[in-house]
C-alpha cells in the first residue's frame, strides 16, 4: 500500500479539525422522554441542549453563483444574517414535531372561546382568489386581502385537519401558548429565534443552506416550498420556481416530507412560522453566545422558514423575516416551543414521513 503523501495527509487532517470545531455539539438530555403528545394532539420532540453556528456571512457574489435568476439587488439584503456567531443552547427543550394544524387549532378554539385577532378586530386575513390580480394591489400582494371573507378557516384554497393553520397572527399564537400553559402545567410559548434555527439545523452540516444540503433543489425532497405545481398560478414568478414538482400547489399535510437529524418537519416551507423574538438588523454583532433572546426593542416580530409560496433563496436555515406581531397572511402559521421537565405522556416515535416525488 502506498504511504499518504506527507502534505495531503496534513491538509485532510487540517480540514478534520475545522469540520470538528464547526460541528454541533448535543448534550445528552438526561432521561426526558424524547417525545410527547399534549391535550390537543400535538407532538412535541425533545430537542437537546448543545451549539450551533447560528447566521450566514454568504457575499452576494456567492449567493448570485447558486441563484442566478434573482435580481443582484436582493442579495444586499442579508447583512442581519451576519456575523456568523457560536450560540449554546444551555437547556433541553421540546419543539412541535409539526407546525399546529388546522385540527388543532379549531380545537383549541372551540375549548377556550378565544376569538381571533383576524375576526376580534373584523379586518379579516388573506386568501387565494384566481381572479385576484396582484397588480390592483398598492403592495404587489400575491393574496387578497384583508377581507373578513378568509380566515384561519378559510385560505381561499382547500385545507384539511391536518394542513397547517394560516392567517394567524403573533398574538394569536401567543394565546394559544398562554393557554396551554395554564391547561396543563407546563410552560409553552413561541421557540426564541436562535432555538429555531438551532432545531432547523439539527446535526446536518453546520454551514449547509437547508436541510438537505446546499443545493436549492433539495427541497423538492424536504419541503413545501414555491415549485412547477405553485407557479402554475403565479406565472409572473415562473422563474423563481424550483425545477420540478413536490406534489402541491398549495400547503400539504404536516409531516409528508422527510424530517431532519432531530425528527422535525416542515422546517423549511409548508408555513412561516413565528418565533417568541423582536427583529433587529444589528442583533447578532451583540448577541450574546449562551440562549439569545433577541433585542429589547422594537415592534416587530421574527418569524422564520419560509412557505409553500416561498422562493428557495428566503427558505434558508439563516434567513430572517419579521412582521408586525398583528399581521396574519395566507403564508403564515406556527410552532410552539415547551419547556422541558416532567412529561404527561409518551408517544411513539413515528417513522419519518414519505418523500416528495422527484423532479
């Protein structure tokens, strides 16, 4: 057998070193059940404490390289992904193995007569109407609205039980964290924004895109996002549309795409989902490395992943969205975070949900 030359033996074991000292490390959740279903039926999986590398420091002539159909300027627009931070997570934490459905939406509704922030204020959400040009809008919006005519429980497109819930708002969720918390015992909430992308990343490559690598058109695979079967009805936006078809046109059941290293899915795409942090373009430069909280200041809110209706350049892990905590929108659901401890009860873990059809 040849002997390693003596400087490629070298660099391999350099680059090792690097891919060590960037890997996520996990800490062993001491016994906590790894997962656990509440009182509306959601599951919710143990997500252990450790680190990560949280952001993106990608210029804009990389990000133009892989997205090449994207207008320049867009690319200047990331300078809040930056600078690139090691983040601890000091604490396990339980994190909705889905978005909340629309199932489990109505039934909180139905259980605690909470009304909407969309119908209590009676300005209504967005929803999908053929006919709506978004030309007619001052904005541009690709939905119409707002009009008391769509809600969570109408989209204008059809959704079962177990598609995820839209045209919430901030406070919307926040309520329904509110009363789970006093249901059960147990603290629910929204994630923080570093927990968020800290679970979205699980324990792939720490520095990858998405879930399933680099390649944009990975998510065809992992994710709901703005394909072939999308663009169908937006063909303004053709060009921005993956090359091939996940399966929907619109949002598809929790779970019918592959999970990620910490069984989560729909991390990327179905629905934007909400997290507990307000926005600051300048968060990560003060960010501190163990359980960010985000800024003190502001009114907006994060929210982070991307949608059914979303391009893949905004679907990344680092990307970061914000809204006002009261807009609600035909692209926008949740998650909800638990606190760890004593579990009520277990559930059976469950095999990972079927991919998407290949292109």
């Amino acid at each position: 057998m040849q002997a390693p030359h003596p400087i490629a033996d070298t660099a391999v074991r350099i680059a090792a070193a690097l891919l060590a000292l960037a890997a996520p490390a996990f800490a062993d959740p001491g016994g906590l059940p790894p997962v656990v279903e509440n009182s509306l039926g959601m599951a919710l999986v143990l997500i252990p404490a450790g680190e990560f590398l949280m952001g993106s420091d990608e210029t804009p002539e990389d990000l133009a390289l892989v997205y090449p159909q994207y207008e320049p300027k867009r690319f200047l627009d990331f300078g809040d992904e930056a600078p690139v931070h090691r983040v601890r997570i000091t604490r396990p934490f339980y994190l909705g193995r889905h978005e909340v459905t629309v199932g489990q939406y109505r039934r909180f509704l139905e259980a605690s007569g909470y009304t909407p922030e969309p119908q209590a204020d009676g300005t209504g959400g967005y929803g999908y109407n053929p006919a709506y040009d978004p030309a007619t809008s001052a904005r541009g919006d690709a939905f119409e609205g707002r009009d008391p005519r769509y809600s969570w429980a109408n989209t204008g497109f059809p959704q079962g039980e177990d598609h995820p819930v839209l045209n919430v708002t901030w406070n919307d969720a926040m309520a329904l964290a509110d009363w789970l918390t006093r249901q059960e015992g147990r603290r629910y909430r929204l994630p923080t924004e570093a927990e968020w992308e800290y679970a979205c990343r699980a324990n792939q490559d720490p520095r990858a895109r998405y879930q399933g690598g680099d390649d944009p058109a990975s998510l065809l695979t992992t994710a709901n996002t703005f394909d072939t079967h999308s663009a169908a009805n937006w063909g303004q936006w053709a060009a921005f549309a993956l090359p091939g078809a996940d399966g929907y046109a619109f949002t598809a059941p929790v779970g019918s795409f592959a999970p990620n290293g910490f069984g989560l899915h729909d991390m990327h795409g179905n629905a934007w989902e909400w997290t507990a942090d307000r926005y600051g373009a300048d968060t990560y430069a003060k960010s501190p490395a163990e359980d960010p909280q985000g800024t003190a200041e502001g009114g907006k809110r994060v929210r982070r992943g991307g949608s059914w209706h979303t391009w893949s350049l905004y679907t990344r892990c680092a990307y970061r969205n914000w809204n006002n905590p009261k807009t609600r929108y035909t692209l926008v659901g949740m998650r909800l975070a638990m606190d760890a401890g004593l579990a009520q009860a277990t559930v059976p873990q469950t095999p990972p949900g079927p991919s998407a059809p290949s292109p």
